[in-house]
C-alpha cells in the first residue's frame, strides 16, 4: 500500500472508530485522542494531493514529529538517524569536529565548555560564547541538531564561525578546522600540602575508572602522610551520564541518598544510594561549580552539599535538572524525551534552579586578578610591590618559616593555578577546613 493509499486508509478508519466510540461515550468529541489524529491524517493527505510541488513523504512525518516535541521542552526532540549517530558517538569519547559542547541559554547558542587542545580551544574560544553565525547562517533560530551537524565533519576540513563574548562589543570571526577531538574526562594535580586538585570534564563512560585511578596515584604519590584534601573541580562540565555521577558520588559518601528521579504527578521513577563498601578516606572536600556546571554535575555537586560532605564552592550552576529518556523509532531515528525531574538528597529540585554555592566566588577576570595579585594568605603584602625595601636581617635566629620558604610556596601555586581566581579561593577554603579540623583533634 502506498504512502497516500495509507493515509486515506488512515483517516476513513479514524472516521469508522469515531463513529462507533461517540454514542457510546459520554464525554464530548474533543477529549478523544481519536479526534486530533483525524485532524492530522486529513492535514497530511491534502498536503500530499494538493501541494503545489510534489512533497517528501518521510520529511513530512518527521517535520511533524518535530514540531510536536518542540512544543513541550527544549530537551524533548527528535533526532533523525544521522543524529541519533552523532549523538551516540558522544559518549565514546573521540569524534571530529571543533571540540565544544553546546546548549542554549536566553535565546542564544552558548558554549557551554571547550575541550582542551580542540580546534575551538586552540583559537581562544570561551566558555560562555555566543555563537552568532555558523558558516554563514545566523545561530540564532538554528536548531542545536543543526548546529551540531555543522561543527561536526570530515577531520581537516573548515568551518567558519562568529562568537559574541561579554565585554566586547564586536563579534569574533574564526575560521576552525575539524579535528577528532579526544575528551579526557578527569586532570589530576597536586597543590602544595598535599591538595589534589581532581577535574572532571564530563561523565563519560570512563569517568569513575579514570577518576579512581587519579586517585590511587596521588595517595602512592603522596605516601605515608596521605592526602590532606580534595578540590572535586566540576566548573564548565555539561555533565553526561547519570549512572556514573552516581559513581562518583558513591567513592565519597557512605550512605544514604545520591539522586532521584520523580515522573508525572511526583512518582519517584528511580532512587540512588551510596555504599559503605570502596569509600575513601574522610578528606576536607571542596567542589567547585560555575554558571556551565550542568546535569549530571549538578547532581554531584548537590549530592555532596546535602549530605555536608563538601563545600561548595563557585556560582550558581546551569539548572538542568531534567531527566531524558531516548525511545528509539522504527525509522532508525530516536526520541528524546523528558521523563521526569532530577531531586537532591533532601529533595531539592535541580530544574532551573541549578545548585547555590556555599561560598559565592565569581569568577574574575585574568586583567583584574593581575592588577591585584593574591598571595597565598590572601592579601597584598609590601613584598608584592615592586621596587620595595628589603628588611634588616633578623637579630637571632627563628624557628618561624622564612620568607623564601612561604615564596616558593607561593611560586608553586602560581605555576599550578595561574590567575584562576575560583581555584584559589576554593584551596584557601580548603585549607581553612584542614586547619579548622586539626584543631578539633589537638
């Protein structure tokens, strides 16, 4: 049977079952579903026999289908078979393309991370950028399927680019060249007194084994004396998949809740919970976030806020906190759908509200953090300044640390965290929590 021949079909048996639903019903004829698939099977078979050029059968149904879950949220659509293999190569780790993630915000296309060494970090894009063109067509009113399509491609080949960023007034024109781009979720560094600074780009498929392995290599790092503490850097990630921030979460809380998920009506979908069993040590904790921490993040994040295991460092994250399901479709394409809403341990909903710090940091820029250089005890000393007078040597000898010593401490976290401003202030929050302990056990 042809696709018109269906459709005929189609609507003449909407009709028949219309017909013998209707006496038997008390409810009016517009709260049947059989109604409103009438309407559509009549609007795509005029569209099919009247149209002024012959129509694509298959776009039709799609555009339909399209239109139908853009009319919810703007996580719920669908994805065409092309699409639905993009977006599963995500998780893989390794595609080609110019190395960002993206989402929309207020209207606009927004760069919600770039990854290291990509062709986008190698040209100075920023996280927050606004794309205002992709190859030539305004990003404005492009669909995030599309802007996908277009950044990725053949490795080697160019894509042009302008980017709108807070502060200037004229756009950015790039021209980047596709590159397979390799996300390595978890960078791992020690700060001085034994501070491991742990950053997760992403919840990939790797991310707790890679995260685990970090781990285990800074305590043999370290040895006997052991960690003092861990800053859990979570700022730019757009988060991935839930299974492994729940993961993440378990290597640091014994027990109790880590996420759940509540449907239609408030049904709790699913519950989460941590485990004794491969718990690390107590460590002072700090975990920083900013405006693009999102998803499975936020989830991490909040967890370990609830759960007062870890201080928050940063802004206000993104406030993604929807839950997606993918229904895949006998075309080969999927829908994306929005099930259900992400809650904290304490049932705080993460959806457009994202997570609050506990300690509110913005993010400063790299002029500002020049022009007012913090040392590591958080002030601007004479020493600082330059053309200063030295001192006189001391009388005697003293058992307080020199000056050459706190320096080189200094120094160490200069080359470590340059002017970024959060990552300091969350180390010096750390120390404070390390101290403050210590305290506690004397």
């Amino acid at each position: 049977m042809g696709r018109s021949s269906w459709v005929a079909a189609a609507s003449l048996l909407v009709g028949l079952a219309l017909g013998q639903l209707a006496p038997a019903l008390a409810e009016p004829e517009s709260s049947s579903p059989f109604r409103n698939l009438g309407v559509f099977a009549r609007a795509l078979s005029h569209l099919e026999a009247g149209y002024v050029d012959e129509v694509d059968q298959d776009a039709l149904i799609q555009g339909a289908i399209r239109g139908m879950a853009a009319s919810l949220d703007p996580h719920t659509v669908y994805l065409d078979p092309e699409e639905y293999r993009t977006l599963t190569a995500d998780t893989d780790g390794r595609f080609a393309g110019i190395g960002v993630e993206i989402s929309w915000r207020d209207g606009w296309l927004v760069v919600l991370s770039v990854f290291p060494g990509g062709p986008a970090d190698r040209a100075g894009v920023l996280p927050g950028d606004r794309f205002l063109t992709l190859e030539g067509h305004p990003a404005r009113d492009i669909r995030l399927q599309d802007a996908v399509r277009i950044m990725r491609g053949p490795p080697g080949t160019d894509v042009r680019v302008a980017v709108r960023r807070d502060g200037r007034d004229e756009g950015i024109e790039l021209t980047l060249t596709r590159a397979y781009v390799e996300v390595t979720p978890v960078e791992a560094r020690l700060l001085p007194g034994r501070v491991l600074h742990l950053k997760l780009r992403a919840f990939q498929g790797n991310t707790t084994t890679d995260m685990r392995a970090a781990l285990d290599g800074a305590i043999a790092e370290v040895g006997s004396e052991g960690l003092a503490g861990l800053i859990l850097d979570l700022r730019d990630n757009p988060g991935g998949l839930l299974r492994e921030a729940v993961l993440v979460c378990d290597e640091f809380l014994q027990e109790g809740t880590i996420v759940s998920t509540r449907g239609r009506g408030g049904r709790v979908l699913q519950s989460s919970s941590a485990h004794t069993r491969g718990t690390r040590p107590d460590w002072p904790m700090v975990v920083l976030v900013n405006g693009y921490s999102a998803s499975a993040a936020e989830i991490v994040a909040g967890a370990l806020q609830d759960h007062h295991r870890a201080l928050v460092v940063g802004t206000r994250t993104f406030g993604k906190g929807s839950v997606q399901n993918f229904v895949e479709l006998p075309d080969e394409g999927a829908l994306k759908m929005t099930i259900a809403r992400y809650y904290t341990p304490l049932g705080r909903s993460i959806q457009a509200t994202g997570i609050v710090p506990d300690v509110e940091v913005p993010a400063l820029s790299e002029e500002v953090v020049r022009r007012a250089r913090l040392d590591e005890r958080g002030q601007l000393r004479e020493a600082d300044l330059r053309g200063h007078l030295d001192g006189e040597p001391a009388a005697g000898p003293s058992d307080r640390p020199g000056r050459d010593d706190v320096r080189d401490h200094g120094s160490e976290l200069d080359r470590l965290l340059g002017d970024d401003h959060q990552a300091r202030i969350g180390y010096q929050t750390l120390q404070a929590i390390v101290a403050d302990r210590a305290r506690r056990e004397e």
